[in-house]
C-alpha cells in the first residue's frame, strides 16, 4: 500500500540538516541531494558557481544541497532527475512532451530545495536578513500551502482538473544567444525561470495556472517562434510582474477516501470574491522589474517608460502583433 500521509515540516518548523525534506525521516548529516541535478551541473559546468543567499553567505551550485533519506532519494529525487535529463537531451518537443506535473516537481523541488536551505540558515546566518523569512506568518503560510502539492513527488496525488503553477516553454533564437545556461528565482513571489541551451522554462508557482492564461494570448504569440535573448528577458519579466501582483493563495482539498486508495486526489478553491486576484497594475514598478531583466542591454527605465501609457516592448508592436527580432541594435 502507499503511504498517503502528507508531511508538514511547518507546524514544528521541522527545518533541519537530520530531517529529510519530503519525508521528515531521522537521517544522518551525510545524507543530502543537490538543488540542482548533479547531471545539470555537469553539462553546464555549474559546481563551482557562486549563488548569494539571503543571509549574505556565499555558495555554490555543487554545495546546495538539502537533507534527503536514502527511501526519497532513490525512489522520487533521482527518476525525477532522471527524466528532466532525458528529455532536456531531447531538446524543445521532448521538454514540451513531458508531463507538465514533472516540470511542476521539478522547479518545485529546487524552489524548495532554496527555501528549506534558508530557513535553516536563519537558525545561524551569517547576517540575519532583513525580513527572515521564519518570522513571517502570511509567507510560511503560501509556503506551506505549495509543499502540500509538491508532495505529490512522495504521494500518488491526482490534481483534478487543475496544474498548481503557469509553465511557460520558450525557444532561443541562437544568433546571439551567449548563454548556456540561466537561472533567476523570487523567494517571496514564487516566479523562476531556468535556461537549458536553446530552451527556457519560466514557471509562477501556487497560482493554478492563472497567470497562464491572463498571458495566453502573449505566449501563443511566440509558438513555433525562436526568440531573441532580450524578447526572452522580456516575456520573464511579465511572468515576474505578473507574480509580484499576484494577490491569491489557492486552497486545495482532498477528497474523502476508502482505506483501500491508492492515490489522493485534490481540488483547489481561490477565494476571488473577497480578495482581487491581482493588485492594479503600476507602469513604474513594471519598467523596474523589465529594467532589472534587460539589464545585459542596458536598457533603462526612462527608455522604457518615454510613453507612460504603452512601456517598450521588444515582443509586440503597438497594434498587438509579434516583432520579429534578429539582431539588436541600440
């Protein structure tokens, strides 16, 4: 039979370097995995980059790493890993037949894998952060809520009719794409982003596809269409955006069962009566976050807000249609 029980590390703050991190299991010190997939980290030749964490301590890729027991490790972390790889070798088309629940998982985990990392740096850091993120009731709170569906890496979970997070695949044009590899993340908005060669997966997480679909008529724009680097920086920062606006917490539920099941299965509720489901949109703290992701261009706010009522875009003309781009040229 499956275990069906659902860890919650949150009402103890269970968050420790002898607790796996799936399952909660008593484990040694020794017993860890990588953030980010040793096999990632080889093609890219990621072990000795710096990441900075919250604390203002220093790592790198090859250290990040979490408590994880033998059981999860070999049973869910590693054929998760196994079939990112499988199907990052295989290029876009393989990446855009996976399940969409796997890359959920899987920028889940090293969403997680990064959080769980800093609540345990809390407990010491090097320069406790400004807002920790352990003294913050309503952000453990959307944390705790995305572990219940991560979980479905350890439990057979059925997500009716609903994916927890907006995925975005994108193609690089290789013209003057200089980056193998990329990848940006925000703690408190949830939004990542992970470029692996030509293709780019940008995700908002705990947000039941919404944000997906306010930008579908964007993302459709861009099927079947490589991308220049700095279009690419522009879709992330309207994924971004739209995150840092994002005003809901799903609530999901698991339906009664029998003691004979072998999977749960969870619906989700957002509350967009009593709450907006987006704050309004500000043009200023827009261009900032496209000033922040255009910045390899050194494009800034004052070039992208010269009309306040329409900011710059490299994807779109001003009559909606998609911009074919090439070479940049300032």
């Amino acid at each position: 039979m499956p275990d069906l029980k659902l860890y919650d590390p949150f009402s103890n703050m269970q968050f420790t370097d002898t607790n796996c991190f799936l399952c909660g299991t008593i484990i040694t010190k020794e017993d860890r995995t990588p953030v980010f997939g040793e096999w990632m980290q080889t093609k890219y030749n990621l072990h000795h980059k710096e990441l900075l964490l919250l604390d203002k301590s220093v790592t790198t890729f090859s250290q990040l790493t979490i408590p994880c027991c033998t059981h999860c490790q070999e049973n869910y972390v590693l054929p998760l890993e196994q079939d990112i790889e499988t199907a990052a070798a295989g290029g876009l088309e393989s990446i855009k037949a996976l399940d969409p629940k796997r890359l959920f998982q899987w920028i889940g985990k090293m969403y997680y894998g990064t959080l769980v990392t800093e609540l345990i740096k809390e407990k010491d850091p090097l320069i406790m952060p400004e807002n920790p993120v352990s003294e913050n009731p309503q952000m453990l709170g959307k944390f705790k809520t995305f572990f219940q569906v991560l979980q479905s890496l350890r439990v057979p979970m059925v997500f009716s009719d609903f994916l927890p997070c907006s995925l975005f695949i994108l193609e690089v044009d290789p013209t003057e794409d200089e980056l193998p590899f990329e990848y940006q993340d925000e703690l408190t908005t949830m939004a990542f982003s992970i470029k692996l060669s030509p293709v780019v997966i940008v995700c908002k997480l705990l947000d039941n596809g919404i944000i997906r679909n306010v930008l579908n008529r964007l993302y459709k724009l861009t099927e079947g269409r490589q991308l220049h680097p700095i279009q690419v920086a522009e879709f992330k920062a309207r994924v971004f955006y739209a995150a840092y606006i994002f005003n809901v917490v799903p609530d999901f539920f698991i339906r009664p069962g029998k003691p004979d099941d072998q999977q749960l299965i969870l619906d989700t509720l957002i509350d967009d009566i009593t709450n907006e489901v987006f704050n309004p949109f500000e043009p200023l703290a827009y261009a900032h976050m496209l000033e922040e992701m255009l910045k390899p261009w050194s494009i800034r706010e004052k070039e992208i807000l010269a009309d306040p009522n329409q900011p710059l875009s490299f994807l779109t003309d001003e009559a909606g249609n998609f911009k074919n781009i090439e070479h940049y040229q300032r």
